[in-house]
C-alpha cells in the first residue's frame, strides 16, 4: 500500500457494523476493501460458488476470497475446498479466507502447511487491513463506544482563512503578500485515534494530621491508533468539541467498536503513567516536634479516565511561495485559528508562529520568510523586502551608518558612488594616508579636512612652543586629536571603499532566484 493510493483527498471513511450485516451485504464490503486496496473486484455471485464469493484482480495477481460471515470458526474443509478452486481457476491466483467467526486448529495448520498460496484473515486482521484504508468493520461482541469528530471549515473555507491569516503577518514588497501566498487542500484525512480525559484529585494524611498532602491533576490526552498523532495535534485537538457522531452508512446507528481495539487496555496504561507521576512522599513534623515521611502512592484505579473514539482531520496543503513549493499539514476546527502541524520544505515553526500572530517577512529575492526581528529593513530606495542573504549594505563615504539596499538599487547607485574607483584599496596609500593624514585625504577629495590636518600642528609649532605659554600644552593636545580623527577619517575611508569594491564584484554575478513578472 504506497501513500500514493491514499491521496485520494475526498475519500470518506467507509464503516460496516458486522452484527446487522448479511452474507451478501459482507461480501460487498470486502469487495470495498479491496477495492480501496488497489483491485478491481468482482463477485460471482450465489450460483456460481464453487467457494469463491470475491474474486479481486489487479495487474499482478488474482486473489480467490471466501466470505464468512459467521459465529462459529471455519474447518479444515473450507480451507481444501478454497485451495482446489484457486488450483483450477489459475496458476498465479491465490485464495484468503475472511471469517469473522475465527478458525479451527486443523484449518490454521493446514493453512499453515499451504504457505503464502492460502492465507487466513480473522476479524482482528480484517479489522486492522480495512483501518489502513478507511474502511472501519464493528462488531457489537467488541465494545459500545461510539465514534465522534470535530467539525471542520469546507477545503475553500480553510484556503481562504489560512491564506489570510498568513497574508497579516507578513510583510511583502513588491509583490503583495495575498497574491504570492496560495495554499490548496490537496488530500484530508481522518486518523482513527482515542480521546482520554483524566481526573486525580486525592486526599493523603494521617489521623493526626488528616489533611497532609492532595494531589490534584486533570487533562486530555489525544491517542492516534495506527498512525502517530503529532505533540502539536494532540495539543490542539485536545481543546477541540468531538461533537459530530459518525453515522454508519450501512443502517444510520452510530457505529460502536469502530476502532477495533481495547479500550480499557489504553485507559489502564495513562492510569498508570498518571497514577505514577503524582506520586510522591510528604515530610512533616509531628506534635513531638520529630520529623516524619509519609510516601503517598496513588494507585492506577484512583484515576477517573473517560475514552472517546475519534477521527482526528489532518489536511494537506500544498503551498506555492514563487521557487518553492512544499506540503504543509493543517489541524483545523470551524471557529479555531487552524495550526501547522508540520511540513517537508517550509519551516513548521515558523509558520505556525506566524499563525498565532508573529510579525515575518518575505524575501522578494529568494522567496524565504525570515522572522522580523532576524530579517532586515527594506531596501530603502525602493521598499523591497529581503533576507539576511540578500540586503546589501552600501558603506557611507567616511562616518555614519550603511545604506540597506536591494541589488538593483545598489547598481544604480554604485554608478555615482564616491566610494567607486578609489585609490585608497591600495594597503601601501592606505597606509601612507593614515600616518600622514592630509596625503590620505587629498587625492579622496576631503580638501578641507586635508588642509586643516596640515595647517594646524604647522600652526602649533610657530605658536604654542615657541610662545611657552599655559596655552601650549591645550593646543598640542587639540592637535593631536585633529590629526587622530583624520587618520581615523583615511582608514574608515579605506575600509568603506574595499566593502564597497566586494559587494560590486558579488553583486555582477548575482541573480535572483525568485523571477515573474513583478520584480
Ligand atoms: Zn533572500
Ligand atoms: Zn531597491
């Protein structure tokens, strides 16, 4: 059974209650399971059984079925019987017998001796090959529970509440986040799984001291039954309403047993792991002012469970955000935000964060989200939004703070940019310039500053020494400080200029992956 045949996404789950059921109506049934199963089917019908009541084909093998539907086991003579027809039908067909009733010894031990020729199903199997592809067999000998869902937005419902929720919280520029975000149902599916609620309120003491120690605990615990149930499903379904009650298709009572597992079994274990966890020992001191331990053990049968069967939904959306494409699993109830469970390409957490309200941006280069507080400001020429990966940071010319730009806003103005074609990447005129300032930034066009760093320790030296007055020390040490900004000045300058060089050199090799027609 590959994934593949399940994605069939209207398939609704089939149930069949055994104990109201002919032997016409159970042989349609398995001719339904095996039809979900990957065959095409056909059924002789009663004039023609020679003991093969579903004859099921598919392209590489052919299986004789005999239904019985029955309370008592089947014998060693049906097995010979089913064996010689699936003989004389073809070489390649085989045969298995479905028997509600069970099997004798001599007929699992000629079964046994036959091989994979004749197989056995006993209603434990059937019920649990028919779980694997939505078809459900209850039988009142079983149990009397009855099965319950949730309600649920329609597939269009949940595109629109997702695709808007998701849309609010993220920021997008130039494409508008509600026409870049697209998710579409693909396949819903309800995974057969328990509902158990439990209840612990215990009083632990002494005669004395009656009122020593209680333990109080409560919660919901949800189940999946054949296929896991993720922690972010069992959380959310655990608030959900189980309010709809599945009707049985076959005569319109609600279905019992569906399931086919023990309950009380699954109950007795969260018991346990309850009963387990609350338990502890209390240290007090008595009237004799000596110290006592008191162990307070809370036995499994202190525990109150209740156990619903459910259909937990889980729907699939494929999402499309330009580049990628992915699948993302939905839990959703009509009236509740819908939760990411998981997904193969995009981030879950993220997703889901965004869902509950967390501000994230979209990348208009690589089509990557990026939690805000992680991602960059927008290009601030144009509003584009980015990634970490793809802002560039256009250098000031000496001081200051770098200008966050997209790619084709730094072309632009890399064209006029004063920090283009300088001579300054050289180390050695880098150099130079920082130990002799005014070298280092006359040929870059700081004039002003050039001339000041030439002129005022020049003017230091015919005054403040030659003077010898109280003004002399101040005057060097404004000097030195004029010459230390300016060689500061030269290697910001040089710093800015090879940041600035590199970024041109990436950026002629750069291409977005992320191209339509609204870059
Ligand atoms: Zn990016
Ligand atoms: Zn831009």
């Amino acid at each position: 059974m590959t994934d593949g045949h399940r994605s069939n996404a209207s398939r609704e789950p089939v149930v069949y209650r055994l104990s109201k059921m002919s032997g016409f109506a159970f042989e349609k049934a398995i001719a339904t399971l095996f039809e979900r199963l990957g065959y095409t089917t056909e059924i002789p019908g009663r004039t023609s059984d020679f003991g093969r009541d579903v004859i099921a084909t598919s392209s590489d093998e052919t299986i004789i079925i005999e239904c019985k539907h029955t309370q008592s086991g089947v014998g060693r003579p049906v097995v010979q019987k089913l064996h010689s027809a699936t003989l004389s039908f073809d070489d390649s067909a085989r045969g298995i017998i479905v028997c509600t009733g069970g099997f004798s010894e001599p007929a699992k031990d000629h079964a046994a001796e036959l091989g994979s020729v004749l197989k056995l199903w006993s209603y434990e199997q059937l019920v649990r090959r028919g779980r694997q592809v939505d078809v459900y067999f209850r039988s009142e000998a079983q149990g009397t529970d009855l099965v319950f869902e949730p309600s649920l937005r329609s597939d269009g419902d949940l595109e629109v509440t997702v695709r808007k929720h998701w849309a609010d919280h993220i920021a997008s520029d130039p494409r508008p986040p509600r026409e870049v975000l697209m998710p579409t149902v693909t396949r819903s599916r309800r995974l057969p799984a328990l509902r158990i609620r439990y209840r612990l309120d215990e009083q632990f003491g002494t005669s004395t001291y009656p009122n020593l120690h209680r333990v109080r605990d409560r919660g919901t615990l949800i189940v999946g039954v054949d296929t896991d149930v993720t922690p972010v499903e069992s959380d959310y379904w655990s608030k959900a309403s189980f309010d709809v009650r599945r009707t049985d298709p076959v005569d319109g009572n609600p279905p019992s047993a569906l399931f086919g597992i023990d309950l009380d079994s699954r109950a007795e274990s969260v018991k346990r792991k309850v009963a387990r966890s609350n338990s502890t020992s209390v240290r007090y001191t008595g009237r004799n002012n000596q110290t006592y331990t008191k162990s307070c053990i809370v036995e499994p049968e202190d525990v109150e469970t209740d156990v619903l069967q459910v259909f937990v939904p889980r729907q699939t959306l494929d999402l499309r955000i330009g580049p990628t494409s992915g699948r993302v699993w939905i839990a959703q109830e009509r009236g509740r935000t819908p939760r990411v469970v998981e997904s193969d390409e995009f981030d879950a957490d993220l997703l889901r964060d965004i869902g509950d309200g967390e501000p994230a941006v979209l990348c208009n280069d690589c089509a990557t989200l990026q939690r805000e507080a992680t991602a960059p400001r927008p290009c601030e020429e144009c509003r584009r939004t980015l990634c970490q990966a793809h802002h560039w940071d256009h250098p000031p010319a000496v001081f200051g703070s770098a200008r966050v730009l997209c790619a084709d806003c730094y072309r632009d103005i890399s064209e006029h940019s004063a920090l283009s074609g300088s001579p300054l990447r050289r180390t050695s005129r880098a150099v130079l310039g920082a130990l002799i300032p005014p070298v280092g930034l006359w040929p870059e066009g700081f004039r002003v500053g050039a001339l000041l760093a030439l002129f005022v320790p020049a003017g230091l030296v015919t005054t403040g020494l030659t003077a010898g007055t109280t003004q002399g020390p101040t005057l060097y040490a404004v000097a030195a400080l004029v010459w230390v900004v300016a060689a500061t000045a030269v290697l910001k300058r040089t710093s800015n200029v090879r940041a600035h060089h590199r970024n041109r050199v990436e950026l002629q090799a750069y291409e977005r992956d992320w191209k339509t027609d609204a870059s």
